[in-house]
C-alpha cells in the first residue's frame, strides 16, 4: 500500500515541477522507462535512487519515503470514517495523498481542529457538569434573578405599594442587580479562556504552539543571544496565564540547557549511544532533564528526532512534542499500554523498551515516573512521568542490542485503534 | 384568625417580596433561613403551610421535608417547594419525599400566590 504513494508522489511533484520523465530520469541517472515503472508503481524504490530522485525534485526523500506520513493518513482515514455517508474512496487514500498533498493537508487540519474542538467540548462539559464554583454561581444568579423579579413585579403595581415599602424594594432591586452583574463577571472569568484556536493550525496551547514554530529548539536562548523576557515579547499576545505557562516552560528550558550545553552534550551523546541513563549519570543529572534535553535538539541529518509526552498521575498531558509518524493527545490519554503510562507503578525505575503501533512503527522508547513532594503529612506524593521516543534508533543502537530490548505492541487512541481484542481498550474503533 | 405561612428560604430579598406579597392577601408570614434548625423553627411555629427552598445552609430542604413526612404532627402540612433545579428528577424527587407543590426559581408573583391559595384552601 505504502510503496503506491511513493511512486505516485514522485509523479506529482515531478510534474509540479514542469519536468518530464525522460529529463528526470536522465538526472538521476535511471532508464525513463524503469522510472516510468516506479511511478506507477509497479517497482519498489529506495536507497540511493530514492535520495537521488527527491534531491533532483529539491524535497526531503522521507516525505516520498513509505511510512513517513502515517499520522497524516491516519488522520485522513479518522476524518473519512467520521462521516461514513460522505462515501470518501478509502481505498485510494494513498493516492488522493500523492496527488493532491496541499488539499489533504487541508483535511488533516481540518480534522485536527474538529478533534481539537470536541475535546474542548469534552473538557467544557465536564466541568459544567462537576464544577463546584459554576454550580453554586448559578443557583446565586437563579436567587438574583428571583428576587429581581418578584420585586420588580411588585414595584410596577405603581401606587399600590406604600411609599416606605416603596424605597426598601428600590433599594433591593439595587442591591440584587449589583450582585447579579459581580456574579455574571465572576462567572465570565471563570470560564474565560483566550486560548482558542484562532485559525486552521493553531489547535494547542500558547506553549505547544510556541515550541511548534520553534521547532522545539531555541539557539537564541542557549547561545545566551536572547532571554526568556525577549523570547516572550517574541511571542506575540499572550493571556496572563498563557504568559505565565511559557514563562515557566522557557525558564525550565533556559535551565535545562545551562545544565547539559548543547556542544558537549552531542559530543557525549555520540559516545554513549545516545542513551539517556548512562548521560544521566555521567552529567550526575536528573533522567528527565536529559529527555528534556534530547527532545530539544537541532534538526540534523546526523542526529535522532526524538519525541516527547509528559503527564501526570490522572494522564493528563503535561508537555507533548509530537513526531509525524505518532499522534499524541493534548487532553485525553493515550493509549494505557504506551511505556509512559506502566512506569507510573515503578516510580523512579528507567524503562527502556521497543513500542510497536498498529500502523507498524516502531519507536525506541524511554520512560520514568517521577515523584514530587507534597506539602502536607498524609498525602501520598504526586506522581508525573516522561517519555522520549524516536524512530531514528537503527543509527546508534545495534539491531542485536535492540532485539534484547522489550517489545511492547501497543495501540493509539482506541477510536483509531485496530487491536480489537485488547483488554485495555475503553471506546469502539470506528474505522472498522 | 389569618393563616400563617412559614417562610424557609436564605435569601433574604425573596423573603422581603414574598412577605409583602402574603402579608397583602391577609397572611400571618414567618421566615426562617437556615436548614440546621428549620424542624424546630415548623413545630414552634405550627404554620399552615411551609414554603421550602431546596437548597439551604446547613441542611437541604429535601432532608427537612423528609423529616416532616416521617412525624405524625406535620406528615400532612403542606409544603411548597422552591428550587432553582428545574429538572424532572428534582421533581420527582421532591414529588417523591413527599412536596405538596413544587415551583421552580424564577417564578412570576401571581404564580406563587396562586399556589399558595390553592394549598391553604385545600
């Protein structure tokens, strides 16, 4: 399935780009008629004639790879099989991809922002339903409301009512109105939440669309070039609490990178497989600050993208970066199964561990749950746990290493997960 | 002799309209806006009818109408109940312990005055 798209994206973009067959297969080096093959599909294509074709056509040879957009078609098959009657051609979705990448992209972000939408919903009415200060804000509104209108009633009865009796209800009506308005701005504040999406794109929180466009690295901060108080006005318009969001998480980041510089991290990186355990110990540093540390790296043919997922005892996400090939969530959990979700029972034990997806990735995986001081006798300590993963493990960890290594078949979200028979599983999959 | 009518509510605007309103139509009016002690503040009072707000300080308005029901001397007094809870369920629930009327915050003037006439003259 996946080596369709690869030809059939290489014809698209060879076509974008105004050039025929012959003259691109003269390029790279290859007979026009075995080009003509692989664009149909009917060869395999990989290795050097792969990287040779994407540099003539100037685009990244993963974006014509197989496998590198399975999020992306995932999300397009979550967006089909949530409007069934529309009667989408799944069974060429590889294609629509290959052919009109700019109109899926649009879906996908579409489906994104709807995904996003129906988990504010959620969250929205959740807290409707179980929030303590909304629940008695309106009985105290309903009260107002009440005595408004019974002394409102009375008042319009005009001369009926006795002078003295008159002024008290005034001064009622008065007194009620006041607290109505403080109760409505009280109420208006509670659920005031600037953090909207304010275009297809911006679906996160200021933080995660911060590091987004940063690409979840910050030279100017580690090269001592600009402050976190720059990197903010930076930012554009920020509530007070989105400011106060990113302020902690710049500070955290500025902190992380004075402890673990970039240079000779990457020198001790190479040296040690990149293995975050053995790091720890030689920089006598917490394992989470050097998951921080390789999920912040530079993008570098040479270095391993590493993906991030922070969250706590209850699974929400604290922190998310997220690699295409693995969608994570932003107020939901993920899968219970996922490595960062196990370690919660072993706090502070390192977990290393090869995770399979249904949609056959595989990701080498770090984990470890983290306990916090409490601020009181008798609570149990709060529990928050990381996770870094990458796909780019064949080039530091040797496959007979990597085959003593757990292997731990997981799933996605369930909705989008096709382990039908998993014991973990707590909604339907709806693309059955 | 008027009959009297005893007010259980906390909110002491309501209690100031409604007074004017029952005491316009002839009505004895008491008030009383705390749930811990409401049984003692009915049985001192011995009124015609309870208006009850549901939600009170101290003890609900649905734990005291139960309290009413289970004592022989009240298990027929009238009661009114006032909520802001429209919901069938809280309906039902008041129907259930036992509530003569139920009447669901806002509610017009000549409304409530209806139903308390129609509970006294029952």
């Amino acid at each position: 399935m996946a080596r369709s798209l690869t030809g059939t994206r290489i014809r698209e973009r060879r076509r974008g780009k105004n050039l025929s067959q012959t003259e691109l297969a003269r390029q790279v080096g290859i007979s026009s008629s075995y080009l003509n093959l692989i664009e149909h599909n009917r060869r395999g294509i990989a290795g050097k004639t792969l990287l040779a074709i994407a540099e003539n056509l100037g685009v990244d040879a993963r974006s014509l790879s197989e496998g590198a957009d399975r999020a992306h078609v995932m999300q397009l098959r979550e967006a089909a099989a949530n409007v069934p009657a529309a009667g989408a051609e799944i069974d060429r979705l590889e294609e629509f991809i290959g052919r009109f990448p700019g109109w899926a992209r649009l879906i996908d972000d579409f489906q994104s922002q709807s995904k996003f939408q129906n988990e504010t919903l959620l969250a929205l009415s959740d807290r409707l339903n179980h929030d303590p200060f909304f629940a008695e804000a309106i009985h105290m509104m309903v009260s107002n409301i009440t005595a408004i209108h019974s002394t409102a009633g009375i008042l319009s009865e005009g001369d009926a009512v006795p002078p003295d009796m008159r002024r008290m209800f005034l001064d009622n009506l008065a007194a009620e109105s006041a607290r109505l308005a403080k109760t409505a701005s009280d109420l208006i504040g509670h659920f005031d939440t600037p953090e909207q999406p304010e275009q297809l794109g911006t679906r996160s929180s200021a933080v995660d669309r911060f590091f987004e466009t940063h690409g979840f690295y910050l030279a100017a901060l580690e090269q001592g070039d600009a402050g976190v108080d720059d990197l903010l006005e930076g930012a554009g318009p920020l509530s007070d609490f989105d400011r106060a969001d990113l302020t902690s998480a710049l500070t955290g980041y500025r902190d992380m990178a004075r402890a673990l510089p970039l240079d000779r991290f990457l020198d001790r990186c190479r040296d040690l497989a990149f293995d975050p355990l053995r790091l720890a110990m030689e920089y006598s540093a917490p394992l989470e600050t050097v998951f921080r540390r390789l999920a912040h790296l530079p993008a570098a043919e040479d270095l391993p993208e590493f993906g991030f997922l922070k969250v706590d005892g209850s699974g929400g996400v604290l922190f998310r970066k997220q690699l295409t090939t693995l969608n994570l969530p932003k107020f939901s959990s993920g899968c219970p199964l996922w490595p960062v979700y196990r370690c919660f029972g072993q706090p502070g034990q390192p977990v290393r561990a090869m995770m399979n997806t249904p949609t056959g990735e595989g990701f080498l995986t770090f984990s470890v749950a983290k306990q916090h001081p409490v601020n009181e006798f008798g609570l149990p300590p709060s529990l928050t746990a990381s996770m870094i993963f990458t796909t780019d493990f064949a080039a530091f960890l040797p496959k007979a290493e990597r085959q003593t290594l757990a292997r731990l078949d997981v799933g996605l979200h369930c909705t989008v997960c096709p382990r039908l028979e998993c014991s973990a599983r707590r909604s339907g999959y709806i693309l059955g | 002799m008027s009959k009297k009518v005893l007010l259980i509510e906390d909110e002491p605007q309501i209690v100031a309209a409604l007074r004017f309103l029952l005491q316009r139509e002839g009505l004895s009016v008491f008030d009383h806006g705390d749930g811990q002690d409401a049984t003692q503040k009915i049985n001192a009072v011995n009124p015609d009818l309870v208006i009850l707000d549901v939600m009170l300080p101290g003890r609900s308005g649905m734990q005291i109408l139960q309290d009413l029901r289970d004592d022989k001397r009240t298990q027929e007094l009238p009661v009114l109940m006032l909520t802001a809870k429209g919901q069938r369920k809280d309906r039902e629930a008041a129907e259930n312990a036992g509530a003569s009327m139920f009447m669901t915050k806002p509610f017009a003037n000549e409304e409530i005055l209806r139903n308390v006439k129609a509970l006294l003259n029952r």
